[in-house]
C-alpha cells in the first residue's frame, strides 16, 4: 500500500516538476528570441512562469540586446534549481519505497 501511493505521488510530483521546467524553458527561448509579449502565448507564458522565478528575481543581471533580445540568467538558474529539487525528490522516494521494502521482507521472515 505505502509503495502505491509513494508511485502515485512521484509521478505527480515529476509531472509538475517536467510542467514547471517546460513553461520556464519556454520562457526563456520566448524572451530570447524576442517574442512579442502581447501575442496571447507569449503572455500565457510570461505570466504562468512569473511565480515561479520570484525566487530568483534579481539573481543575476538580465542583459538585453539589439533587436529586444533578452537573456534571462535567473530563469537559467531557475531551470537547474528546480531540476536539481525534481532529481533530489525522486531520490529521496526512492530510498523511502527502497526502506519500506526491506523492512517489510524483514518483517515477514520473523513472522513465519
């Protein structure tokens, strides 16, 4: 049952991780292409992946160059962060349903 729901809530957990690091990616090849921020997409992803960099607002510089292309350091930073807090929580319920399992043939071989 605990391995069940430990799946359950790494798959969930790697779904809104690969979404959050999808939309920031996205984000980062919009702003350094230039994408215009008032076409609808570019808005939606400018404003879903906001929240998300509030942590790291002001992190690095952003510089801009000719033409309106911008190179977002942070959200750079962002990406490897929230890979990093993905990776670390895969693991770390890994070793949890890895625990379980053990002490769970442990505590059949003292039962028969």
């Amino acid at each position: 049952m605990v391995m069940v729901t430990l799946e359950s809530f790494l798959l969930l957990a790697n779904a809104i991780f690969a979404f959050i690091e999808f939309v920031i990616g996205l984000r980062v090849i919009l702003k350094l292409f230039g994408a215009n921020a008032a076409a609808p997409f570019a808005n939606w992803v400018y404003e879903t992946s906001a929240p998300l960099l509030i942590p790291f607002q002001g992190l690095f510089p952003t510089p801009r160059l000719t033409g309106g292309f911008v190179i977002e350091f942070s959200a750079l930073f962002a990406l490897l962060v929230y890979a990093f807090i993905s990776y670390a929580l895969t693991e770390l319920v890994s070793f949890v349903n890895h625990q379980a399992l053990i002490d769970r043939s442990k505590n059949r071989k003292r039962a028969s």
